[in-house]
C-alpha cells in the first residue's frame, strides 16, 4: 500500500507544526527541536492557537476573513487614495460574507471561479447591479 502524501506544505508557515494524516483524520503536533513531539489535536486552527502558546509567535491569519481585517489594518491599506480605500471597502464586506470563514487550506482556485461565475450571472439578471 502506498503512503499518503505529505499534508505538511501548507504548514511551512509555522515552523515545527506537523501533520499526520490517519485512516479518517488529520492529527497535528508540534516537534520540539530535542526531536520529542507534543500532539495539538485535530482541528487546525485550534492546533494553530496551540503552536502559537508554545512559540510565543505570531500566527499568519488563517482564515479569509482575518486576512482581509489585517489588509484594511495595515499602513498599506492607509496610504490608498480614498476613492481606491472605498472600492476596495465594498469589494471586502462582498468577500468577506462569502469567503470569510473559509481556511486558506480549504481555499482553492475553482471556489474563486464558481464565485466571479455565480457573481457574473446574477448581474447580468439585475441589469449591472449584483
């Protein structure tokens, strides 16, 4: 029986965080550099809350949500001229109702695709207001 691929290139982003990847779930646990491991669990962001106590880091957003609330935070998002802050503004509260709970993990290019075609067909039934 072949071995599973790896599921741990989506954790580069958190140093040590591995994943494992049982007959019906994925447990994550953290390896400490004397080579001991210690298990988070078997949910994701709660594994990510974990491996942030024990790092002392700060965690990379993970979700699509908090991605976009750091987005609008930043001194980036500041330095936009009003008229591009308040578009972009509309443009986030619209994806943020649709994508924000969604992990990055869970994200993939074809759920961004069914979205811009679902968006496209109910302008076109609206008149150009969707």
């Amino acid at each position: 029986m072949n071995r599973p691929r790896s599921t741990n290139k989506n954790l580069e982003k958190y140093p040590g965080l591995k994943a494992r990847q049982l007959k019906s779930k994925t447990r994550y646990y953290y390896r400490f550099h004397n080579g001991k491991q210690e298990a988070l669990g078997d949910d994701l962001p709660k594994a990510i809350e974990r491996w942030q106590a024990i790092t002392n880091q700060a965690a990379p957003p993970s979700t699509i949500e908090r991605a976009l609330e750091a987005y609008t935070l930043s001194e980036r998002f500041g330095e936009l001229s009003t008229k591009t802050r308040y578009e972009y503004g509309r443009a986030i509260v619209r994806l943020t109702k649709v994508f924000g709970p969604a992990a990055f993990a869970d994200f993939r290019p074809a759920t961004f695709a069914d979205y811009l075609k679902q968006a496209h067909t109910s302008s076109r039934q609206t008149g150009g207001r969707g």
